[in-house]
C-alpha cells in the first residue's frame, strides 16, 4: 500500500494533466473570441494569462476579478503587473510557470472564491506576495513545487472552504505559515520528503472529513496536532520514521468511520488513541473500518481499548511482530473481519466479545495462530467465511463455526492449515453439536418400554444419562433404555455428550408413569357364518370408555373409532387388533378373528328388490340353471339375517320376461322389530349364497303401530323413487318428491336423510334444490308421517363428476312449451322404457345453466303412444333471470342429446304472469259418496298444466288424468263404475300446488 487518497484527491500526475486540459480548453475558448479582455475593466469571464506579455497587459485598474484566472507559460516569471487584484471570484490556478520565483504581484489579493492552485512551478521558492490573502472558499492545492521549502505567504490563510491538499514538494520543510487554520474540511499532507513535523497546525482543532498524512520519509511526529479534538477520518501511511501517534490523543469520535494505519515502519504504538470511544459510518461512501497494516513496529493495539461503538470492517494485515489483539475487547459486532499475514499471532483473544459478523470473515496466513477460541461468543457469520493457510491452526470447530457450516450463507473456503482445519469435512468432523434433542416428555404405562434419543455429531468421546441429577448406571449411550417402567422410573433424564475438549447437556425429558386401561374387547354382530358379500359387516369395539380407539387389520386396514368397517367381497381370514389410549398412555392390544366364508350354495342367480316401504320388502330372484325352482331368500338386517323363506310368489311378468314359470318372487311384510323409529338398511340375498339381489340395500324408518283405526301414509307409485335421479357437481338441481297419501286424509309431515353436500329438501313443497358439490350414488331415506305412523321408502340419487357426458342411451323427448305455466316437454330412453331421466335447461349462446329436473310425470298420451309406462313428463319452473323472449335449450343431463324443438323462446307476459299466479288451487268434489263417476271441479290454476291421481288405499293407481291448459273453472269426470268399492285418495296437482282429497265409494 503505497497511497492513501482522500475522496476527491488527484496525485501530482493526475493533476497536471488535468490542469493542462483546462489550459488548453481555455486557450481555445480565448483564440475562438469567446474570452475578450476588456484592459480598460475587469474581464467579465475567466482570464488565461498564458504568457508573460499577457500578464503585463492585464488592466491595471481590475481589483475584483468576477471570473477564473489561469496563470501559466514558460516564459512567466513575475505577476507584478497583477498587483491591483483583490479579489478573484472563481479559482486561482498558477502551474506550469518554470521562471516564476515568488508570487510577488499578488500582494493585495485577500480572498479566492473558488479553488487555489499552486502546482508544477519548477522554480518557486516562496508565496510571498500571498501574504493578505485571508479565505479560499475552495479546494485547496500546493502540489508539485519542488523548490518550496515553506508555505511563508500564507500567514493570515483563516479559512479554506474545501479540502487542503500539501503534497509532492520535494524541499518542504515547514507549514508555519498555517498557524492560524483552525478548521478544515479535509487535510492530506503526503510526499513531502523533507518534512520532519507538522509544526504550523498548533491551533487546528476540527478536520470534519478526513486527514491524511502520507508517504513523508522523514516525517517522526504528530505533536503539533495536539489541539484536534474533532475529525472524521483518519489515514496514517508510509511515513517510515513515524514512531508514535502522540498528537492525536484528544481524538474521541471518528465521524466518517475511517481508521488506516498502515506501512509506518518504525510505528511502535497506538496508545494516543486511547480515547477513541466511537466511530461512524459515512453515510455517504459508506466507509467504515480499521486497517491495521504493514506495521511491523507494532506487537499490540493498546490504545484501540476503549473504542465500543464500531461495528464496521476490521482489518488486522501484515503485521510481522503483532502477537495480542486484547484492546479490542469491548468491539461485539463487525460488519467484516479480515486476519492475514500475521506471522506471530498465535490467538485471536481480544475478539471474545465479538457475537456477530454480518459479513465476510478471513483467517489468512498466520503462521502461529493454533486456536479460534478468541471468537467463542460468536453466534453468527453472514456471508463469506475464509480459513486458510494458517499451518498450526488445528482446532476450529468452534460453534459458530460449526453452525455456519451447516447452512452457510455464503461461500466456504477452508484449506492448506493443520489436520483437523484442512477442509469444511474436516472442522466439521469435530464440531460438538447435539442436532437432535430428546423429546421433552412421554406418559406411559407401567410396564412398557421407553427408548429415548439424542443424535449429536463431533468428535465424541462419550454419553452419560443423569435422572434427577444423579448418574443412571449404564445407560451411557445416546439412547436411554428402559425395558421394563414403573412408577419409580418416573423423572427429569439428561444426557452430557463429551469431546476431548467440550461437552455438551441436552434438554430435559421428563418421564411420567402411570397405571394404564385395560385391552378392549372387539366382538362382531352378524349372522355366522359370515358368507362372501355379506353387507354392513362391522367389529364393535368396547371397553374404552373416554378413551381413544386405534386399530388395524391384517389385511392393512387402519384406523380409529369403536365401529370397523368388514370388507366381505373376498372370502378370507383377518384379525383386527385394537387399542385403548387415555391420556398419552395404550393398552395392551385387544384382537378378534372376523372369518368370511365360501358360499353354502352355488348356482346362476339374478334378482332384484323391486321396492321397499314400511308394509313390505318386495322382490324377486331365480337360479338360471334351476329355472322352475324357488329359490331361499334370507332378509338381512344390516348383516344380520333376519328371515329366510322361498320366493315362490307368481309374477306374471317374470314369466313373461323368461323367468321360469314366473314363481319366483316374494313379499316380505315388514316386522315390528323394524318399526322403532330407527334407520334399518335392508338387503336380500340367495339363502346360502354370496349373491345379493340387485339394487339392495333399502333404507327404512318406520314407527310402531298406532291405533287400530289409523294407517301409516302410502308411498307413491310409480314414482321417480323406483330409479335413479341424475344430478352433476356444479350444476343447479332441482327435483320435486311425489307425495305419499294418507288413507284417513290426515296431513303428513315429510324427512329425508342422506342429501349430499350442496343440496337440501323444503318439507312443505319436497322440493330437493342447490347445487350439488360432490359426485357419489347416495342412498336417500324419504319418509312421511301422519303424527302416529311413519312410512318409509328408500331411493339412489347419482352426482355426476362436473362435465361428464357419460349418460348415453336410446333417447326420445321434446321441448313443448315454455310460458308462465313453466317449461313442459317429455323424454325417455328406449332402451329403458320406465326409467325416468333427468333433463337440465341452459341458456341459448352462453350456455348458462338454469337447471334440471326430473322427468317423471305421467301422462296418459305418453304412455298411450308406447313411451314406457307414461312417466316421462317434465314441468321445469325457471328461475327469475328468465324473462319474455328468453331462448333456452334442453338436454339429457350429462349427455350430448338436445331435445327436439329446442331452442325455444319463453313467453310470459307480465300481466299474464300476475293473473296466474294470484289464486290458490281449490278443488271441489261435486258429491261425496260417490258411485258411477267422480266429478271434481278446479279453481285457481287457469293456463297451467293440471293432473288428477285417484289411488286405493294401497296405493294402486286407478284412474289419472292429465290437462296441459286448464280453464278458470276446470270440470273433470272420471269414470269410477269398474273400482272397487272403499276408501280412494284423490290427487290433484299444478306446479308446486297439490291437493289431496279422500272419496267414498259404497
């Protein structure tokens, strides 16, 4: 390091280029005419006087130069010609000037408004003539003068405005001249090799940037700064006969955060620094460090003790002889540290309070440093870290260390120093670490085995376990074991994890032994043998009792819970085994044996479960290979068999369909041990067999028997029940349940149970509405009750994934009409001709989805025209987006089939709209008894689609009838002379409006 430069500061070189560049600019701007001297006035820009006739010719009478003036040439040798000269406004520049002496000429001049130069006079031996020049508002410069011996001329200089740079003046020898500077900006006293003290600065007490004294060879004291009290920086450099700083012992505060002391051969000590307590980072160049280097005098940096409040780049380089850094001890936080080429220094002691770098760190070669344990309270490096080269450093696995190896920040290099040092495996090899604790506590029973652990990494020479604070024999591993707890067991376990020269204690586990619950008992409810395909098949778990369940399977089943699902589609052997946990303590496992059986019998079954309700369980089912045989059914109750009989029953049309001689169905009354007000999930199945008739299970909920004279409400049929409804995720549903009837024309409340996600049901209207979130088949529950009897029937509802068009068929249907009766059409599937579907409306163009529903109303023209058994029919109320002229469009629900005339434009006037819609439906039965003919008049629904259903008490249709446009006064006869004589349900419905009426007939 040969130079140190202040911000801004040129060498001598630099700076007569610099000026000859401004020479020539100003020569040019002169000859171009630009320049005009006026020698009667002042000249009014800047002046160039670049000869000796030039300096003659300035105006004698010009006392205040507003602009520049240059003075250079090589035939300049006297300014006397300038002696009327004041004032200068902008910069005084005399370089270049070979002949010139002195500056006598210059005698009056008091102040320069911007900079002084005074550089490269090759014969300039004095400043006289600058003698009442009092203030530079400027840079100032005394550069390259080598006959200079002293700044006399400047006596009454009180003020420079910038900074004040003495340099390169080969014979200087004195700046007494300067005794009345007491502030400076900035000062760089350097290569001046003649200069053996400062003598002349005596009464400077403020540098508030920074002072640089440089490369003087004979320069051996800083005394006469002994009144510097406040200074910004600090650069002390290459001043081989520098022996100590004394001078600047009143220095407390560096503002500008900059310390160099570097190449002062003969530099023994720092002590004048002693009371250095802070130092600041320059806000602007951000400087801020100490640089200690190439100073082979000093063995230590006592008088660095004091200073607490750095936290910038400390650099400690190239210093042959320095063996302690302890006056760095107050120091906790540096931005960078840099340790190299300290051939002595064995420790990095002194840097013990040091806790953070937050960036790069180097340890270079140091010939003796064997130890970093001078940096024992550091938690943490922020970016590079750099070990290298330093041949005794053995020992780094220090914890900061170690922990920055584990994830470093930055780049890593460790290489070249003694074994255990070499490389980042190698420190890391013998870093002491605990990197897994122990857990911190565990309640077990007594009798179980405990196993705790610590993983730790480092040159290990040894564990120790300790409960309570005393040693526990033989556990001296890093795994406590204890085979066998009992209550005695119980306490707080450490362990101590030893290297040759450290250890370690991990957390605490804390172990709690208590008295566990007892195993659980697993039993399974079911008909035995279980047979393959049994449904509903469960293990019951007892016996933990505000405890929690576990359990698994040994075909892989796990979970928790007291109930266990069976698996029964395989036949197979699997135990289950479960588990009692209170509090954090298990019981010893409970386990059971859940067997599934071959099937007793084989054969070529088919059958079905045709309905359900809660009078009877109707189906029917054969054996293929025994086509005129009645088979045994068993009624299961979840998978509990509940009765077995032979479905012997004549259909018909199973015979019809080639089922044998059609003797192959049945009817199963349902028990009173069903009626408990309870869900019951129905099943049948070929006695003995695996086979389970299609379309089980059924799901009920049926109350007990009321009084004699009242009957349970009937479930409607046909109905939309007997098939599945279509729904799809994402599209809006909507879905209205038939109603069941009452035989004693009681009003029935209606439930249903199993709805998924994103639908619900309005009792009054059963109306099913949303939109659905979730695709699944779902089993619905729909029940009624007259306030004393429930019925029941069960019905499969299908979500469609979003987006699906997996519903493909044979299918027929039109969109008929769309007004204020609502939207009306029918459409079926050929190729299943009872089977409802569901029809969803969309918006012509965008295709918004209005919605779907169902299309299973019957209609007598329908089911005259072969469509099936009439119940294709559909009544779609739009939502109130819809208005007149509205063009929709139907489909099939999840189907590419688009039913014919649409598209279609809704027509429903306003007025119309109102008309319709402000009467209630009223029906009149015109004679009650009745005999021949049932006449029934309707009020309230004119120009809307109206149905009559009169049903027996069974349930069985006996006569309907349908009218797509009803009058104000609607007049219906139906023919009754063929029914049976009894109790009938009459039925009449419009949209969302229904009526029920009973009818005598003797």
């Amino acid at each position: 390091m040969n130079s140190f430069l202040l911000p801004g500061s040129l060498s001598a070189q630099s700076f007569r280029q610099s000026v000859r560049g401004r020479r020539l600019l100003l020569l040019l701007l002169f000859y171009c005419g630009l320049l005009t001297m006026a020698y009667a006035q002042c000249p009014t820009g800047d002046v160039v006087l670049s000869s000796q006739e030039k300096i003659d010719a300035f105006p004698a009478g010009c006392t205040n130069l507003p602009g520049s003036l240059n003075i250079f040439g090589d035939d300049v040798s006297s300014l006397s010609a300038l002696s009327g000269l004041q004032s200068i406004g902008g910069y005084l520049s005399i370089g270049e000037t070979p002949g010139l002496v002195n500056l006598t000429g210059l005698d009056n001049l008091t102040a320069v408004g911007g900079d002084f130069f005074i550089l490269g006079n090759a014969s300039l031996k004095s400043l006289t003539g600058l003698g009442k020049l009092i203030r530079i508002e400027g840079v100032a410069r005394i550069t390259a003068n080598p006959q200079l011996t002293n700044l006399t001329g400047l006596d009454n200089l009180t003020a420079v405005g910038g900074y004040l740079g003495i340099d390169n003046n080969d014979l200087l020898n004195s700046l007494t001249a300067l005794e009345k500077l007491k502030s400076l900006k900035s000062l760089d006293i350097s290569y001046n090799p003649k200069l053996s003290s400062l003598t002349g600065l005596e009464n400077l007490s403020t540098v508030t940037e920074y002072l640089t004294i440089s490369s003087n060879d004979v320069l051996n004291n800083l005394t006469a700064l002994s009144k510097l009290t406040s200074l910004g920086g600090l650069g002390v450099v290459n001043n081989p006969q520098l022996i100590s700083l004394t001078g600047l012992d009143n220095i407390t505060t560096l503002t500008k955060g900059s310390l160099l002391i570097t190449s002062n051969e003969r530099l023994t000590s720092l002590s004048a620094l002693s009371k250095l307590t802070r130092m600041d980072m320059d806000p602007v160049s951000v400087i801020y460090s100490i640089t200690i280097d190439n100073s082979p005098g000093l063995t230590n940096l006592t008088g660095l003790d004091n200073l607490v409040d750095f936290q910038g780049d400390l650099y400690i380089t190239k210093n042959d002889n320095l063996v302690s850094l302890a006056a760095l001890s107050k120091l906790t936080t540096l931005r960078r540290i840099g340790m190299d080429r300290n051939p002595k220094l064995s420790s990095l002691a002194g840097l013990d309070r040091v806790t953070t770098v937050t960036g790069n760190l180097s340890l270079e070669s140091n010939a003796a440093l064997n130890s970093l344990k001078g940096l024992s309270s550091l938690t943490r490096i922020e970016l590079n870290l750099t070990i290298k080269d330093n041949p005794q450093l053995s020992e780094c696995a220090i914890d900061a260390i170690c922990r920055y190896l584990a994830s470093p920040p930055g780049e890593v290099t460790i290489s070249n120093n003694a074994p255990g040092c070499n490389s980042v495996d190698d420190v890391q090899a013998n870093c002491l670490s605990i990197t897994q604790q122990p857990t911190s506590s565990s309640t077990v029973c007594a009798g179980s085995a405990v196993a705790v652990s610590v993983s730790a990494i480092g040159d290990i020479r040894g564990y120790q376990w300790y409960k309570d604070g005393g040693v526990v024999s033989g556990q001296t591993s890093a795994t406590l074991t204890l085979p066998a707890t009992t209550t005695a067991s119980a306490g707080s376990y450490v362990v101590v994890v030893s290297s040759l020269v450290s250890s370690l204690t991990s957390t605490a586990f804390n172990l709690t032994v208590s008295p566990g619950p007892a195993a659980p008992v697993l039993s399974v409810a079911a008909t035995l043998p279980i047979l393959q395909n049994t449904p509903f098949v469960t293990a019951n778990i007892t016996g933990c009792d505000g405890g929690t369940v576990d359990w698994k399977g040994s075909n892989g089943q796990t979970g928790s819970g007291s109930v266990i699902s069976v698996p029964t589609a395989i036949v197979t052997s699997i135990v289950y085994s479960a588990t009692c946990t209170t509090g954090r303590c298990a019981s010893p496992p409970g386990s059971t044996t859940v067997t599934i059986s071959p099937p007793l019998v084989s054969g070529s079954f088919d059958g079905f479960v045709n309905g359900a309700d809660c009078s009877t369980f109707r189906g029917w089912a054969w054996d293929r290979n025994k086509v005129n045989t009645p088979v045994s059914v068993d009624i299961l109750d979840g998978p509990t068999v509940i009765a077995s009989f032979l479905a012997d029953v004549f259909r018909q049309d199973l015979q019809t369909a080639g089922k044998g001689n059609g003797k192959h169905a049945f009817s199963y009354a349902i028990p009173d041990l069903i009626k408990d007000g309870l869900a019951h999930n129905l099943s049948a199945r070929v006695s003995g067999s695996s086979f389970i008739l299609k379309d089980s299970p059924k799901s009920l909920i049926c109350q007990g028997t009321g009084t004699p004279s009242n009957k349970a409400p009937v479930p409607p049929s046909p109905t939309v029940l007997i098939a599945p409804l279509a729904a799809q995720v994402g599209v809006p549903f909507s879905g209205t349940l038939v109603a069941f009837t009452d035989p004693e024309g009681q009003p029935l409340t209606y439930t249903l149970s199993g709805l998924p996600d994103g639908l619900s049901i309005n009792m009054t209207s059963r109306l099913i509405s949303g939109t659905p979130t979730v695709a699944g088949t779902f089993v619905l529950a729909y029940s009624a009750s007259d306030g004393v009897l429930t019925n029941s029937v069960s019905f499969p509802l299908t979500v469609n994934p979003a987006s699906t068009t997996t519903v493909t068929g044979d299918f027929e249907g039109y969109l008929d009409k769309l007004d204020c009766g609502g939207i009306r059409g029918w459409v079926w599937d050929r190729k299943k001709p009872n089977t409802p579907l569901t029809v969803e409306f969309y918006l012509d163009g965008p295709g918004t989805v209005l919605g779907s529903t169902v299309a299973n109303i019957y209609r007598p023209d329908l089911k005259d025209a072969g469509k099936g058994n009439g119940s294709h029919a559909y009544n779609f109320s739009p939502p109130g987006s819809v208005t007149n002229g509205t063009v929709v469009r139907a489909r099939v629900l999840g189907s590419t089939y688009e039913l014919k005339g649409s598209p279609r434009a809704y027509q429903c006037a306003p007025a119309r709209l109102s008309a319709e819609t402000g009467s209630p439906l009223q029906v009149t039965v015109l004679g009650n008894p009745i005999r021949d003919q049932l006449v029934v008049e309707v009020r309230g629904v004119e120009g809307q689609p109206l149905g009559l259903q009169l049903t027996d008490l069974s349930g069985r249709r006996v006569k309907e009838c349908q009218i797509e446009q009803a009058g104000a006064v609607e007049r219906q006869t139906l023919s009754v002379g063929s029914v049976a004589s009894g109790l009938l349900v009459l039925r009449v419905s419009s949209g969302q409006q229904s009526v029920t009426l009973k009818v005598l007939k003797p």
